[in-house]
C-alpha cells in the first residue's frame, strides 16, 4: 500500500467509525421507536379507524358514500372510516377538500370527534375566549375524562396511548350496555305493580331572562288501578296547575286545579276508557331509537352494587323533539306549534341498576338551542319504587260515583 493510501486510509477511518456508530444508535433507536410506539402521534385517519370500531360495532366496514375528500383516491385503510365519519356529520375535513388521514391528530380535533359521536352539536360558547374547541373541551371535562386544563390542551398532538385510553374508556362496552337497555324496559314493561316519582325542571333563557318551571308527576299503578298526581308551577308568573288521575279497566277520572279555578275548583269527573289495558309510563330513553344511541356501563363504588348506564341520543329529528316535550307537558308553550327551527345541543342521560336489575332511578339533560338569547335546557329525574302485589289501594267511592262526560 502507497504512502498516500495509507494517509488516505488514516483519514478516513474515524469517519467511517463515526458513520457505523451513528448507524448503530440510529437503528437501536428505531427499535426503541418500535417498542414504545403508542408514546409518539397517531394520524387522523388512525384515529377515525378506532372511533368506528369502537362506537359503531356494527358498522362492518360498511361504505361511507361518495369520496367528497381530493386526498383520499388511493386505496387506504382508513379511507372507509373517514367516509363513514364524513357522512354522519362528525369529521368535516378542510376548507381545501382534504382529508389529511395521513396528519397527526391534535387533543382538540380529538375531542371533536368524540363530542359529535356522543351527539354534542359545537355551538361555540364564550368560555376560552370563544375558542371553537370550548364545546367539545368542556363536555369531556364534564364527563370526568379530561384531568387537565384547556390550555395544557391547545395546539398538541395527542398520543397513540392517550388516544387509546380515552377512546375505550368511552366507547369499549358499547354493545353490553346497549343489551342491557333492551332488557331493562323489557322488564320495567312487565310490571303490573310499581310507583314512580318524576321531576322536571325547564329553563327557558329568553332575551336575556331565564324563566323557570317545575313540574312533579307522582304515580301509582298497582292492581290494574292507576293514579297520578301531577303539579306544574312557574316560578316567573306564579302560575300553577293540578291534575289528580284514577284509572281503572273501564274509566279515567280527572279533577283540575289551576290558579284561575283555585276558588271555584272544579270537582271531579269520570271519562269512559280503557286506558289501563295499555299503560306504559316510558323511561326518558324509551322515548328514542336505541340505534341512534351510545351507552356506556359504569360500576359504582359503593357496597350496594349499583350499575351507572349512561346513554347520549346522537340523532333526532326537531319534530321528534318537540312531540316528547309536549307529551311530558313542558315546553308546549315555548316553542311554537309553527316554528321548531331550533337545534338540539345534547341529549345525555343516566340509569342507575341495583344488582338485582331493577331499575332505581334515570336523570337526564336535553339542550335546546334556539339563538344566541334564547335556549331551553330541561332536566329530569325519574325516581322508581318498589310496591307489593298484596298492598291495599282503592279509588275513593266519591271519585267512583263523579258524573260521566263525553270529550
């Protein structure tokens, strides 16, 4: 070997020594890359993957519909979620028409995501400077799945773990806890015996005032005898009302109090019917389509054993909405029989099982979202009580013997 090779050689020897060490590290990297890979992003096509998997267990990679995304012509994995996610109204893509499955997905896209699945509809609020996360931000918080603040949020990338977590703490026991829904009215339907408390509370946010109304139905069904004793009252014009219910096979009975017959009560009168031969007084939850739905269980804490169903409605129509409410008989003045132009902000509710599977108790919230001054929030609770089949319940002889009328 020459002189000059030689020097060649002495030169380039620690270079290359550089070289293989750098590769070296470079590849003990990538494994340790590989190993903890859940701990770097996931795209937003990824995500989308898991959300339908985990929320729509049905779905069976069933078509989305027509490709509306420039970015998405070529083949993916993802594509189909994207698609699905797209046509339900829950992933909306760029202004540019894009999709960019491929982009890491930030913690508040996420929780957009997430909200819209559960039914949430993004009407901005001011908290957070009005930032356009707030809704969505604000819901997960709610719900207990978020530990830190907004802004220990704002502009990351969540992880392949956190994304993980957070998706099936929420969605993982779906198809369980639907079963269970199915089952729970299935039982309460059978009963010939029960007694039940209800509470329903209205906010009607209006032009910058709120105006309140309460309205309590205490029922009892026991022995093919139905009574109800229903109280509404608001708060804003003093006004109340009262209607007491008998029913058996063959009459209804009613008396009617209000604060303009308050003096001169009206007694009580016997309408020809056969109500008892039908009667089902429905859960909150039976008032929708269980496919339009998302359940998830939760195990209380407590020595009693309770089971916690908790339920979001993700889609109803506005007409649907407005019959519920008026059969409940809360808001049949506040939206107009013309006008139901309004959206409807969210829909959640709970079910508490002992474990024997009875049912204790449903709460529930409905948002209405008319304009920026006006809004309609009702909150209920439906209290259920254990009544034997051997206790003694009668309709008075007066209520027995009050005139008939036609109506």
């Amino acid at each position: 070997m020459s002189s000059v090779n030689k020097k060649i050689l002495k030169l380039f020897l620690p270079i290359m020594f550089l070289i293989f060490v750098s590769v070296s590290t470079a590849n003990s990297v990538r494994v340790k890359a590989n190993d903890n890979n859940k701990n770097f992003y996931i795209s937003r096509g990824e995500f989308a993957n898991i959300l339908v998997n985990l929320a729509f267990p049905n779905w069976d990679g069933q078509k989305g519909g027509d490709n509306f995304f420039t970015d998405l012509d070529e083949p993916s994995l993802n594509k189909d979620s994207i698609l699905f996610l797209y046509k339900k109204g829950i992933l909306r893509g760029y202004p540019d028409k894009t999709a960019k499955s491929n982009k890491p997905i930030t913690y508040f896209e996420a929780f957009a995501l997430i909200s819209r699945t559960l039914g949430v509809v993004d009407i901005s609020d001011n908290d957070n400077n009005g930032h356009w996360a707030s809704t969505y931000f604000n819901v997960l918080k709610e719900e207990g799945f978020l530990k830190k603040g907004f802004n220990e949020y704002e502009n990351k990338i969540i992880t392949r773990r956190e994304a993980e977590e957070l998706l099936n703490k929420i969605f993982s026991n779906q198809g369980d806890a639907q079963d269970l829904v199915i089952d729970l009215i299935k039982s309460k339907n059978m009963l010939k015996s029960y007694g039940r408390k209800d509470i329903y509370r209205v906010v009607l946010e209006k032009d910058g005032q709120a105006y309140v109304s309460i309205v309590e139905i205490y029922t009892k069904f026991l022995k093919e005898i139905f009574h109800q004793m229903i109280s509404m009252k608001s708060f804003d014009t003093e006004d109340f009302s009262e209607i007491e219910i008998y029913a058996d096979k063959n009459y209804n009975y009613l008396n009617v109090v209000n604060s303009k017959n308050k003096d001169n009560c009206q007694k009580w009168v016997r309408i020809k019917s056969t109500f008892t031969n039908s009667i089902n007084f429905p859960m909150f939850i039976e008032h929708f389509d269980y496919s339009k739905c998302l359940f998830r269980l939760e195990k209380e804490d407590s020595q009693e054993g309770l089971t916690k169903l908790i339920y979001y409605v993700t889609d109803s129509s506005n007409q649907d909405i407005k019959t519920i409410l008026e059969k409940i008989g809360v808001v049949s003045q506040n939206i107009n029989q013309q006008d139901i132009n309004f959206t409807v902000e969210k829909i959640r509710g709970e079910v508490y099982i002992d474990k024997t599977g009875k049912i204790l108790k449903e709460a529930y919230e409905l948002k209405i979202y008319i304009n920026p001054l006006n809004r309609i929030t009702l909150n209920g609770l439906s209290e259920y009580f254990e009544i034997g089949e051997d206790g003694e319940f009668e309709i008075p002889e007066e209520v027995r013997n009050a005139p008939l009328v036609d109506i």
